[in-house]
C-alpha cells in the first residue's frame, strides 16, 4: 500500500517536498555537468581523447536505454520517495568512483552508476511532484524544480571561476567538490522521505491514481496516443542536441574554436542555465494559465536550430545563441514534462516517463558518441578549429527534426484528437 499524498491535511507539505525534491537535484545536476568544465583537462592532463571525454557522459546514459521504463514501472508499484532515495545513493557512490583513480575505465564505470541512479531519481521525483500537485499547478511545479536544478548546472559551469583554486590542484579535485555536492543529495533524499512518510495518511493510491492495483501488461507501452509519440520524438531530439552540446563539448569548443579562455568559456556557457533558473517558472505558470503549450513548444524548438547561426558567427554571435539557448531551455522543458500529465492516463505516470526517459537516453549515448568521434575524425581541436564544424551541423540537422516533431503535435492538438494541451488552465493528472 503506498500512501496517498492528496490526503495530507498540510497544504504547505506539498511545497516543502517540492523544496527537498528540488534541492537534491540541485546536487544531481551539478555532478551531471562537471564534465565540460574540466574536459580541457582530460585531455591535457590524462591525454583522454573527444571520444573518451564523450563517454563519459554518453555512458552516463547507456544502461537507462533499457532500464527506466523498469524504473518506471517499479515507482508506480512500489512508490516514489523509496525508490529516490535508493537512486541517489547510487549516484553519491558512482561520483565517487568517478573521483577515486585517473584511469579512463575506473571513471567511466563511475559515471555509469552515477548515470543508473540519477536518471531513476529523475523519474522517481518527477512522478512524486506529479502526484502532490495532482489538484492543479503541476507545470509551474516542475518548472519551479526545473529551475533551481538547473542552478546546480550554473554552479558546475562556473565552477573554474568561483573554484579556480581547485581546478589549479588538476583534474582530481573539481570532481572531489562534485561528490560533496552528491552527498548533500543524499541528504535531502532522506529528508523528503521522512517528510512524504510522516505527512501523508494511510489512504490508497487509488484515490489519487485509478487502476494503480492493475497489472502491468507490455502492451500498455504501445498503447499511448499520437500526440505522446510526437512529444517522445521532440523530447528525444531536443535534449540529444542540447545536453550532449551543452554539457560535454561547448566549453571546449569555445576555448579551441574562439580562443577564449576556461573561465571566459564557462561563463559564456554557464548564461544558458542562468536564463533558465528564472524564465523556466515563468513559461510553467504562462503555461497553467494560458495554455498554448504545444504552440509554445514550437517557438521554444524553433529557437534550437536558430542558435547554431551563432556558433557560426563567433564572436557576439555566442552571447546571441547563449541567448537562444537559455530561452528554448527553459520554454520547451517546463512545458514538455507536465504536458505528460495530459496525455497520459494517471495510473501510468511512471510507465510513461520511464519510456520517455528510456529512449531519452539512448538519443544522448549516441550523440555524445558521435558527437566525439566527429570532433576525432576532424581532428577538432586547438590548432584545427574548423575540425569542429561537422559536430555543429550534426546538432542543427537534430535541433531541424525536433521542430518537426514540435510542428506535428501541434497539429494535432488543433483538431479533433486534441487532448487539451492547448486549452488554459493547470494540467491535472
């Protein structure tokens, strides 16, 4: 029996668990994006190659190809705040591994079960605030958690600034200071799982979520409507074009291909997640009280391809497709993941994102593999800037697929199948 949190008698609980939720990931993002800043590194001082430094976060996201729809089946039959507080012991170890030893294979096991454990944890909590905001506000709940997250990644991308000191130690310690971050996570999973535990009456889920009690059948996977599968395929290549950028490559890309330096480089970088700290909430509440969300993920997918004319341009063109960037990251995520809620029926929340996070993952492991074995085959790099170009068009031909996508649910949402995205009003699982 698992509790149900509609029950509480506390209205303020819910925005307590959303604080707890959103600080651990605050951790988990940081670890996820310490990468980029010390790729540099890596290769100058343990002479890993694109492709290795590519591993390792596309290993990060290999084992999730098969296993978050499992997660996500676990979460919706054994709860939410058990299976996250598992995940982000696995990722406090996984990063310390990663810490631990110099060599490329020890360090890319690390960030595998870093990898296993934070995605799990990503659907865990995803589903959790899906079912405390499940009476309204969900899009700006998730946009809100989104945000301060996503601070964890501007705190990783500046860290060469507000950190030089130990970045000047080598490689070793800026990956020392992420697992403080991680064991902070941890800490926080334990709080919320204590809070959810204590708050919530003894009521079944199924007054929250029908069906809850009814078994999982394979075929419920390929029983989803259209409109799902079109925002998987924007889901899929959105991120597959700007995380495995963003988070692995960018930073090294401005240094070899603008001749900026780390910290000039971080920072120009880290403006992508400062913009969506603060504009994520706001596109979630426009969202809750407008709608137009499917609308409004075409202008947020529109911006993608549009921000690679910067890279090109160089110069003041990087500020412009920061810009871009830091506005499509934050339009089409806080709208994408709540929109779930409308499309999916409620019991099959955590089936649902487990599938969405599954072929998420894949998309990354491929494009980070590819991505460096571009820059490899080119020989991008300090003396070869132009050895960068095929990566860049790589990602806008991507960045093109994701508006189709946005384009196709759009559409459909439109006319007579439409499931309410483009209606006013919170989204209620």
């Amino acid at each position: 029996m698992v509790n149900n949190p509609a029950s509480t008698h506390n209205p303020a609980t819910r925005w307590w668990i959303l604080a707890l939720i959103s600080l651990l990931m605050f951790g988990n993002y940081y670890v996820y994006d310490m990468v980029a800043p010390v790729a540099e590194q890596l290769e100058r001082e343990l002479g890993f190659s694109n492709t290795q430094i590519g591993t390792l976060n596309a290993i990060y996201s290999l084992p999730n190809m098969f296993l978050m729809l499992i997660a996500g089946i676990i979460i919706d039959r054994v709860g939410a705040r058990t299976v996250t507080v598992v995940a982000v012991t696995l990722c406090l170890l996984g990063t310390a591994l990663t810490a631990a030893y110099g060599d490329f294979v020890t360090m890319a096991a690390g960030r595998l079960f870093f990898g296993i454990g934070s995605e799990t944890m990503l659907v865990a909590v995803t589903v959790g605030i899906a079912i405390w905001f499940s009476r309204g506000g969900v899009a700006f709940a998730m946009a809100l958690s989104l945000s301060i997250a996503r601070a964890g990644s501007y705190a990783a991308d500046l860290s060469p600034v507000w950190a030089s000191g130990i970045y000047e130690k080598g490689w070793q310690a800026p990956f020392f200071l992420a697992t403080g971050f991680a064991i902070s996570s941890l800490v926080f999973a334990l709080i919320y799982w204590w809070l959810d535990r204590r708050s919530t009456a003894p009521a079944p889920l199924e007054e929250v979520r029908p069906a809850e009690t009814e078994g999982f059948q394979w075929r419920q996977v390929f029983s989803f409507n259209r409109s799902f599968w079109y925002l998987l395929g924007l889901c899929v290549l959105f991120y597959s074009v700007i995380v495995p950028f963003r988070s692995t490559f960018s930073i090294k890309y401005f240094q070899h291909g603008h001749n900026l330096d780390l910290a000039e480089a971080a920072t120009i970088n880290s403006f992508v997640y400062l913009a969506a700290i603060f504009f994520t909430p706001l596109f979630g509440w426009i969202a809750d009280k407008w709608g137009k969300r499917a609308f409004f993920m075409v202008l947020g997918s529109l911006l993608l391809p549009l921000s690679f004319v910067g890279l090109a341009a160089g110069g003041k063109g990087l500020w412009f497709t920061t810009i871009l960037l830091g506005i499509s990251y934050s339009l089409i995520p806080a709208i994408l993941w709540p929109a779930v809620a409308k499309l999916v029926r409620a019991s099959r929340l955590g089936t649902a994102y487990g599938l969405l996070f599954m072929i998420q993952n894949a998309g990354l492991t491929l494009c980070n593999i590819v991505a460096g074995g571009l820059n490899d085959l080119n020989r991008a790099g300090a003396d070869n800037p132009d050895g960068y170009i095929p990566m860049i068009i790589f990602f806008a031909v991507l960045a093109t697929g994701a508006l189709a996508f946005a384009i196709a649910l759009w559409r459909r949402e439109k006319g007579p199948h439409s499931h309410g995205l483009e209606l006013p009003g919170a989204l209620k699982p």
